[in-house]
C-alpha cells in the first residue's frame, strides 16, 4: 500500500487549466482563435528507464513537477512457484530545475525452470533478498530471490526515508512450488512461514522455519528485502528472498519440504506528491519512466509476448502479440504499429528480428489521431546456436580400477551459421579444435566426471560429460598346495597350504579364508573336504577393507569305497560262516555283510577293512538261518552274499555254504 497525502489528481490539473484559459478570454474578450485544448493534445517530453541498475536524471531548466511511473520487478521463479509481482505506481512530485535525482530501476530475481540448491540471488539494485540454500547433496533446491525495487529519490546518493520520492515495491521470491508474495502482499505459506509484506514503517516479518535445522528468513528492511531461511541439511530446501521496497518484505522461512516464498516490498509516494495510480500489482517489467511536465493521458501500447531479456537463437521464428488502447476522453487511435514492419490499428500479432546475432529492441508504438504516442518496448538477445561436444568411448557409468588406462574418444561440432570452433577440449588435458582421443583420470579412488568442452568463436560453449568411478584393483588369493585335478580316496586327509596379498595402494586386508573352515588374515593352512565321493572344488577368498574380494579355487576327485567279496565257498560250523571281503578305493572300508537264500537271512556280520587290505568276516547265523541249515538234507546249501560299504556300492556274489 502507498501511505500518502492523495493531494490533487492530474484530471483536476487538467481542468484547471483549461479553467484558467476560459477565463483569460471572459475577462480580456480576446478572441483566441482557437478551441479548447483537447485531452491528449499535449507532446510531453518522456524518458524511459528499462535496464537495471542506477541513473542520474538532471531536471531541465523550467521544470517544476515530473510525472513518474515506477514499476518494481518481479521474484524469481521456482519451478512451479512463481514469483510475486512488482508494483506499478504513478505519481506528479516537485522538483527543483537543474537538481539530480537519483533514478534506480529494479532487477527481476532469476527465473529458472530448476532452482539452484545454493540459493539465487535477489534483484540487484533494488534490495531484492537472496534466496536461502537447500540441501545441494541431497538435489533439494534452494529458494528464488527476491526482486530490486524501483525508485526515483532526490540526489545522487543512496535513498533514504528523507529523500525518496516514489518508491514501487518489488515482487518477493518464490521456494519450491511455493510462490512468493506480490508488492505489498505476504509470501505464501509452505511447511514453513511465508515471509511478511513491507510495510510504511517496518520491514516485513522473516518466514517461521520448519523442521530438522532449517532457519527463518530475514526480516526487511528498510529499501531491502530480507534473505530467505536456509534448508533443512537433510534434503531440506530454502526460503525465497523478499523483494526490496521503501521497506522490504521478509524472507521465507526453511524447512525439511516445502519452505515459505518471500514477501513483498512495500511502494511509497512522498506525502508532498499527487498520486495519479495507486500501486498495484503488475505483470510489467521494471522501469521508470519521467515525464515533464505533466500531461494530459496518451495512448498506450502494451507488449504481451514474449516478455523482455529472452535469448533466441539466430533465423528463429519469434510470434510477439501485442495491443494498443486509447486514454480515457482521447480522439481514438490512428495506429498500433510495431517496429518490425506489422502495421495494425488496434494490436495484432508479430515477429521478432532474429536476422543477426546481438542485442534486440522490439517497440510497439500507438499513435492517437491527436497526434500523441505511447510506447511499450522490449529487449531480447539473438545466438548463435552453440556448438556441440559429443563422448563417443566410454560410455558413461563405467568402473575402473586405480592407476588403470582408459582411452577416450570424442568429437566437437558447430552450430548452423556460427562462425566456427576455437576448441575441443577434455577435462583431462586433451587439447584439439575439432575432437581427438584422451584418457580419464584414474589417480584417485571415488566418483569422478569427465566433461568435453566445445568453444565457438562467438563466444559459445556446448559440453558433454560422463560419469565413471574408480576403485581398488581386488586383492589377490593364491593355493600353493595342492595343485588342481588330483583325485583321493574317499576319507584320505588332504592338508592345504594357501596366502593372500593386498593390490598395489589398496586400504589391506581383512581376512583371507578357505572354503572348508580355515579362517586366517593373510593365509595358512587348510584340509580338503574328503567325506563324499565326487568332484569337488576348494576355494580361497581375499577381501580387503575396500570391500572388493577375490576367489581362486582348485578341482579335485574323490574316488569311492569298493568292497569285494572273494569267497565262493564258506564252511558253517559252530553257528558260524567265515567269508573274505577286500578293500579299494577308499581309505578305510566298513561295513556288513549278509548271506542270503531267498527271503531268509542265513547270517549276518560287520566288517572293517583297510584301502589295499583283505579282511575275514565271521559272520553268525540267525535263528532263521539255523533252522534252514537243520532242514536241509544234503551238505550243501546255494546262498547269496551281500557286503554294503560307506560311500560305495554294495557288493554281491553266490557263495556255497558247506554243511557239517
């Protein structure tokens, strides 16, 4: 809001004079000749002030009043938060012929599809406050800052509350998804508080953090708007900036999500001014334009795309749109013409000169039959395309051990119409115009990128970067004996001998173990596993503080148990039957062995041979088998003998069994 005597409008201005004429040629009876002025007959004289920063403005001779229009700029923008407005407000104050006034117009804060998770600073000149930092390891943004206001204060020195004439407050900065607040209006609240609005007499009140170590905003001050709150340090994201005023809006407070948008300034008519436009937000770029003396309405030309500071690039096709409106009581518009050769009465549709590259006017001019003009104008710069680097070997997100040689390859390109490459230059010392070969840095351990850098001669650079990581070469495990492909009885006692050596600059290791049990820090001794028959493989693994590890094995063969049974005759007496069995294969053989005649078991008994051995097995007769042998009449009897073996087959043969 502006806090100031409203004191006489311009209208009432207007009429007075044409008051005073009246009555000049009732009192003289002198006949002018002429009818009344018309409104919007006057040619002022107007001078517009669009780029940022500070000017001086020298009074002309004779001028005692100048009509100033003030525009604040806009906050940064955040992603889907935009940023508040700056206001436009318009005013006739006096001044002093010959004096210099000090004219400050406003810098937008950043616009930006992504915010910076440091934070962009706000609008300079013009007091706009910085957004605050999010939390840049964990991608969280950090806040827009916040617009400059725009001003015009008596003197060439800094403005003061003493020496500020008109003041438009700017926009305060946007957080994430959270937009900030317009010229004289709070910032909107997130998690976190929303920076207040500035006001006549006190800067606004910083945002309320919220959560984890997130902190407030700043409050404003006077002519400054106050820093946005840092982010939580876990992912937490900052407070847009205030934007600057006569008193600036307060900062958004941080947090842990979503932070608070930075208010508004305040705007500000000296109380000796007339104020012609209360301040009110407005879409407009900052400016301030002075006018003297002051006049009766024009025309007005209006800019509705783009909006200024855009960069095309050069031939591209730029549609503008635009319009044009009469002042209030003046005798309608003769043209609405833009500087690119499109001729309207009213607004229409245009193009931008992108025919070569620099810097761009682009005006619309709306002319009244009356013969007055008012303009709207933005600037724009046209590129040439940049050029293009491109890594053709590695591919990105390779991994490479330390010390280890990686070639690359990669090629530069310019762009359409540019004037030609300087450079192609990798991050690693690779130096060539046009691309060529290099290497990557494999010196240290960790994440690393390497980047190729095309340079025109324009001035224009395009890149192109991979990311790869370097480790640890693994450490190494070596089996000194036995060596691989041997074969062992089943049951034999194998001893193993084996070390491990940490790589070249590895951290060392941490342990160093075989696959049957041996656990040791550099190495030792080991057995293998001989329980089962079949192949097998034993294995030793180095592993390093690193984490990397490496496994060197051997195969080997276990044979199994063979049991034989060598008699094919055995005398039962005493209730007993002696057979021999013989032992190969494994290292001891054991056992039963069973005599058999049908379904009748004759006699049974263990045995337990060596590898290489034969044994006699004194095998007993069951009570069954007993029986058999009192029935049968004859002195012989035909039976089968059975001999089992751990981990082997069981044996058979026809034996005889002689009786008596």
């Amino acid at each position: 809001m502006i806090f100031a005597n409203p004191g006489t409008s311009r209208a009432r201005r207007s009429v007075a004079l044409i008051a005073a004429l009246l009555l000049t040629v009732w009192l003289t009876g002198v006949d002018l000749g002429v009818a009344p002025p018309a409104l919007g007959a006057a040619a002022p004289t107007t001078q517009v002030f669009t780029t940022p920063g500070v000017s001086v403005f020298t009074v002309p001779a004779g001028v005692t009043e100048v009509e100033v229009e003030a525009v604040g700029a806009a906050g940064g923008t955040c992603y889907s938060g935009n940023g508040g407005h700056g206001a436009s407000v318009t005013a006739v104050v006096s001044v002093t012929a010959g004096s210099q006034l000090r004219v400050g117009v406003g810098q937008a804060g950043p616009a930006e599809a992504t915010c910076m998770g440091a934070g962009t600073p706000g609008g300079t000149p013009g007091g706009g406050g910085a957004g605050g930092p999010g939390d840049p390891y964990h991608g969280a943004t950090g806040g827009a800052g916040g617009g400059g206001a725009s001003l015009i204060s008596l003197g060439t020195g800094a403005p003061t509350s003493a020496s500020a004439l008109v003041v438009a407050g700017a926009g305060g900065g946007a957080a994430y998804g959270i937009a900030g607040g317009d010229a004289g209006s709070p910032g909107a609240d997130g998690d976190a508080g929303g920076g207040g609005a500035g006001t006549q007499v006190a800067g606004g009140a910083g945002g309320s953090p919220f959560g984890g170590n997130s902190t407030g905003g700043v409050d404003g001050s006077a002519f400054f708007g106050g820093a946005g709150g840092h982010g939580d340090t876990n992912n937490g994201s900052g407070g847009g900036g205030g934007g600057g005023g006569y008193f600036g809006g307060g900062g958004g407070g941080g947090t842990t999500n979503y932070s608070g948008g930075g208010g508004g300034g305040s705007s500000y008519v000296t109380p000796t001014g007339d104020i012609l436009s209360e301040a009110a937000p407005t879409s407009s770029v900052a400016s301030v334009t002075i006018t003297y003396p002051p006049v009766y309405p024009l025309p007005r030309a209006v800019i509705s795309s783009p909006t200024t500071g855009g960069t095309y690039l050069l031939d591209e096709s730029v549609i503008t749109a635009f319009s044009c409106t009469e002042a209030t009581d003046g005798p309608g518009l003769a043209s609405c013409d833009d500087s690119h050769g499109t001729a309207s009465v009213d607004g229409g549709a245009g193009t931008l000169d992108t025919s070569w590259a620099g810097t761009h006017t682009y005006t619309v001019t709306a002319t009244s039959s009356g013969g007055d003009t008012g303009t709207d104008s933005i600037s724009y710069t046209v590129v040439y395309p940049p050029p293009s680097a491109q890594i053709s070997l590695p591919t990105t997100g390779g991994t490479y051990v330390l010390g280890q040689s990686v070639a690359t390859a990669f090629t530069c390109a310019e762009g359409t119409g540019a004037p030609g490459l300087t450079s192609c230059d990798d991050s690693h010392g690779a130096a060539t115009v046009d691309g060529g070969a290099g290497t990557l840095d494999t010196s240290s351990v960790g994440p690393h990128t390497y980047t190729v850098t095309a340079a025109s001669s324009g001035g224009d650079t395009g890149t192109d970067s991979i990311s790869y990581t370097v480790v640890y070469s693994p450490p190494s495990a070596h089996i000194s004996s036995p060596s691989t492909g041997h074969t062992y009885p089943l049951g034999m006692p194998v001893r193993t001998a084996f070390s491990c050596a940490e790589s070249s600059g590895g951290p060392g290791l941490v342990s160093c173990q075989d696959s049957h049990g041996a656990a040791t820090l550099a190495g030792g001794t080991g057995t293998l596993d001989t329980t089962t028959a079949g192949a097998h493989t034993y294995a030793v693994t180095a592993r390093s503080s690193s984490g990397l590890s490496r496994t060197r094995s051997i195969s080997y063969t276990i044979t199994p148990a063979r049991v034989t049974i060598r008699s094919t005759r055995a005398r039962v007496a005493g209730g007993r039957a002696k057979i021999v069995v013989g032992c190969a294969g494994a290292t001891v053989c054991r056992g039963t062995i069973t005599i058999v005649r049908g379904r009748t078991v004759v006699a049974t008994g263990a045995y337990r041979a060596s590898r290489g051995t034969s044994v006699v097995v004194r095998t007993r007769l069951t009570r069954a088998g007993s029986a058999l042998v009192k029935k049968t009449k004859g002195p012989r009897l035909s039976a089968q003998a059975r001999a089992t073996v751990v981990g082997g087959v069981t044996a058979r043969r026809t034996i005889v069994l002689k009786l008596g």
